[in-house]
C-alpha cells in the first residue's frame, strides 16, 4: 500500500524533528512517490524494449513486403499505362490517317494552294499531343519521385529508430 501525501508529510516532519531538515530531505529524496510495485525494474525496461525491438522488426518486414509489392502494383500499372496510351496512340494515328486519307480525297484540288498551311496545322496539333504527352509523363515522375522520396524517408526513419 502506497503511503498519502499526508502520511508522507507527517513522516519528513517527524524525521526533521529527529534529524534534522537536510537529513530528513535526503532521506525523503530517496523514497519513492509512488508504491514499490510501481517502480520500474531493469527487466521491466529490458522486457519493454524486446518488445518494442521486435515490433519495430516486424513493422520494417511489413514495410519492406507492402513496398515490395506497391513497387510491383506501380510497375504493373505503368507497364498498363504504357500499353494503353501505345495503343490510343495507334488508334489516333489510324484516326488521324484516315481523316487525313478522307481531306485528301475532297481537297485535292485546293491542297496545292494550302499544303502550307495544312503542314502548319498539323505541325501545331502534333505539338500540342506531344506537350500533353510530355506534362503527363512529368507529372507521373514527380508523382513517382515524390512518392518514392516519402517512402525512402520514411524507411530511412524507421532504420534510425529501430538502430
């Protein structure tokens, strides 16, 4: 049974009317505030820190499985990514040809007079696919650097703490 507050202040009187105030101090100093079981032992602090070891493990094998397979998910959707946009790209170049195949047949005519310009157009409409191709690629690569930055920090955490 812990001792009150009260018990413990009729103890430091009574010491320091039977040794004195800097006696009676360090003796109170040495008594703990709170019931001896609960005080912490060393095989407390060892048992916690086992524990806390292997959780930290554990976290680092989960880690390393979910980022394992979060690079094989990420890798699966590019590969598909990659597919679909060489495949939208085969399709508008079908398109494209045939679209231009169609013009061609109803311009002919007018096509010697505006070959310029109908080059200037297609030169301009090839621009803009191929700046939307290229603000699409950098977004996914700050994405995937962003993404592969936050991981390796905190991976690179973890393994401080858990050292």
């Amino acid at each position: 049974m812990s001792a009150t507050n009260r018990e413990r202040l009729n103890l430091h009187n009574k010491l320091n009317e039977v040794l004195g105030s800097e006696e009676a101090n360090t003796l109170m100093e040495h008594l703990p505030p709170v019931s001896w079981h609960e005080v912490a032992t060393k095989d407390d602090v060892t048992s916690s820190e086992i524990a806390l070891r292997s959780d930290i493990e554990t976290t680092k094998i989960a880690l390393r499985s979910d980022m394992s397979a979060m690079g094989k998910e990420l890798r699966a959707e590019m590969a598909a990514m990659g597919k679909e946009l060489r495949m939208e790209m085969a399709t508008m170049g079908q398109e494209l040809r045939a679209e231009m195949a169609a013009m061609g047949k109803e311009l002919r005519v007018e096509m010697s007079m505006m070959r310029t310009e109908l080059r200037a157009e297609m030169s301009v409409g090839l621009a803009d696919i191929r700046t939307e191709m290229t603000n699409g690629f950098n977004r996914q690569i700050k994405w995937l650097v962003t993404f592969g930055m936050a991981w390796s920090s905190l991976l690179v955490a973890l393994t401080r703490f858990a050292g």
